[in-house]
C-alpha cells in the first residue's frame, strides 16, 4: 500500500508524458488524409489507373469520346454513317438526332445499338487528339481528373460514373451489330473495371508524368 | 407474337406481330400506311423517316415493341400539322419531286427542322438533313423549299 502511493504520482507522469509522445508522433487522423499518398500507395494507385486506362482506350469507348464533330463506330473507329454530326449537346441535331435511330435498349432484330441517354461524350472530354490518335494514359488521366472538364466530379462521382452509370454500362451489354455479330467487349469486365477505378481513387487519382505519345 | 396499341395518327391502332418486327412493317404491311418507304433497311437513306413524339425517327430501325406509348405520325397526317402544311405546300411550290421514292422521309426531316429551327442556315439544312439520300439528286431544290417555308412560317 505504502509502495503504491509513493509510485502513483510517477506512474501517471510516465503515462501523460507518454499520451504527449504519441500526440506529437501521431497527428489526427483528419491530417492524416491529407497526406500526400504514401509512394506505396501511389504506385498501387497508378497500376490500378493503368488497368483502367485499358478500358477508357477501348476503341468502343473512343468512339463517343470523340475529338471531332461526330461519333464514330466499329472496331476500327470509322466515322459514323448517315453524315451524323456531335450537334450543340452532343446529342446530333434536329432531324437527325442520335434517338432518330437509337433507342433505350439494344435492337438487335435491326442492328442499331441503343441504351438511356445515348449522345456522345463533350468535348471536353475527348480521348484523342485532332488526328484520330489516342491521347496518353498521362493525357487522359489529367482530363478524367480535372473537374473544369469533368462535368464537376471528383473521385468518388468518377467511381460511380464507372460503376453504375448506364451508358457506360452498355460497353459491357453492346448487343450485336448490322451483321449480326457480336460487338467486342472491353479487356476488363465491369466489376474489374470498377475495381480498379475504386482503388485508384482511393489512392487519391494519382496520374502517370508524361505528355502526349508517353 | 404480341398485341400492341399504337398510336398512329392521331388514332388508336391494334396491332398483332413478333416484338422485333421494325416500325416500317408494321406500318405499311399491317397499317397499311405505304406512305413511309423502305430504302435501305439500316437507316442509311432515310426514306423510312416518320415523327416519333415528335423526333425524327428511322422506322426500320426501330422495333415495335421498344415504341411503348410514343405518339408516331407519317407522311400521311403530316399535312395536319401547321408547319407540315407549309413544308408540302413548298415542295409542290418549288416542284421538289422527282421521282418521289425518298421525299416522304425529307418532308418528316425538313419538318422537325423546322419546329427546331425557324430560320435555318444551309448548314443547318445541311447538318439536318444530311442523312436523307435522294438518287435524283433534288438537293438544290429541297433547299430552296425549306428556306421557302421558314420564310412563309415567319
């Protein structure tokens, strides 16, 4: 009893100057997020947007993230038949508007491919340059991130874009063509895709260095 | 096989045919409605150009099944319509026709355009109706019609 009254006092020094340690060695954990990632979780981050970016540069996605003044179509990403052109919302123009031929799901008794909403991607987020050639995965990578361009979203907006969104979703459900055949999917099926994007925005989208052709 | 209730025209029709069956067919074998012509079957001429709710829409590429209760309305009740009243009457004015095979589908283009587009430019003309074909080649003369008619709607 006498032992524990005279170490009480030191014991609960000890413990503050160790609750002190920790204070200092250990910051909040509402700093800690906003940390710059960890190279580990870069790296993870970049390998992930990398798998990503396979996707985005499929040729069926290239064709509605167009830099020109119309879609374009097929596996070898031709200009869009019928002189269909982007119009003012990207949506073709009255007359010949993409619902003049696509409707809310896919007709494959007639070929015409078909989701909600269908109309081509802005401008702003097109995926090539002026001369039909892919932008790099750097390029594309700080389009996809850049929320002047991006119609405003942010990490967890772009994970849902991906995930859930319907006309992204017809990538995976693109029905068959004019010849009857089906068209050619994606290299990652959709939950992969969506993996990726969720670990690459939990590594907080980081984007590869580099410029156009890296 | 599947019954569907359309509206065509202003009118309720019956209709009894496999879902996939083209708006096209049904239309001019069932309806028949041959008003709408079939030029090439994948929406590459747009001779088979009919309004539905209001779009121009290809009816051959279009499922009957996937109408549910959209409006359609054809070359044949297009002159009930105030603006499609002015368009024919400008292209008989204009004498457009030639042969006639694709001019029902530039009429249902060239009246769309119009209700979106009172005083279109010829790149608006063109942009709108550049995927109508006519082989007789009566570009000039459709032109001449369309700017004819947005000027009498004005």
């Amino acid at each position: 009893m006498i032992g524990s009254r005279t170490t009480g006092p030191r014991s609960l020094i000890v413990v503050f100057a160790a609750f002190v340690v920790c204070l200092v060695a250990s910051p909040p954990q509402a700093d800690q997020s906003k940390a710059a990632p960890s190279a580990d979780r870069r790296s993870d981050g970049l390998a992930a947007w990398q798998q990503v970016y396979t996707v985005l540069t499929h040729q069926r996605c290239i064709n509605c993230h167009t830099a020109t003044n119309y879609p374009q179509q097929g596996d070898d990403r031709h200009r869009h038949f019928a002189n269909v052109v982007r119009g003012p919302e990207g949506r073709g123009v009255p007359g010949l508007h993409c619902a003049t031929c696509h409707q809310e799901a896919n007709a494959d008794s007639t070929g015409a491919p078909g989701s909600h909403n269908w109309h081509l991607a802005p401008l702003s987020m097109a995926w090539q340059d002026q001369h039909d050639q892919l932008l790099s995965s750097a390029e594309i990578c700080r389009v996809l991130t850049d929320r002047s361009k991006n119609h405003d979203m942010d990490g967890p907006a772009l994970l849902q874009h991906h995930a859930e969104d319907q006309l992204v979703g017809w990538a995976w459900e693109p029905g068959r063509g004019l010849n009857g055949l089906q068209r050619t999917l994606p290299p990652l099926s959709r939950p992969q895709f969506a993996d990726a994007t969720r670990r690459w925005v939990e590594a907080g989208t980081p984007c590869p260095p580099g410029k156009a052709g890296d | 096989m599947a019954t569907y209730q359309l509206t065509i025209n202003g009118q309720r029709r019956e209709v009894t045919t496999d879902p996939s069956t083209p708006l096209l067919w049904v239309l001019r074998e069932d309806l028949k409605l041959t008003g709408t012509k079939y030029g090439c079957g994948v929406s590459a001429c747009g001779a088979c150009t009919v309004h539905v709710a209001g779009m121009a829409t290809r009816s051959c590429m279009v499922p009957v099944s996937m109408l549910g209760d959209r409006p359609v309305v054809t070359i044949e009740a297009i002159g009930q319509d105030p603006v499609g009243k002015v368009v024919q009457d400008a292209w008989v004015s204009h004498d457009v026709v030639q042969c006639g095979y694709c001019q029902s589908g530039q009429i249902m283009s060239a009246v769309v355009l119009l209700k979106h587009t009172p005083n279109p430019t010829d790149q608006n003309i063109e942009e709108s109706m550049g995927g109508n074909i006519c082989r007789c080649g009566t570009y000039p003369r459709i032109r001449q019609a369309i700017k004819a008619a947005a000027q009498h709607l004005q």
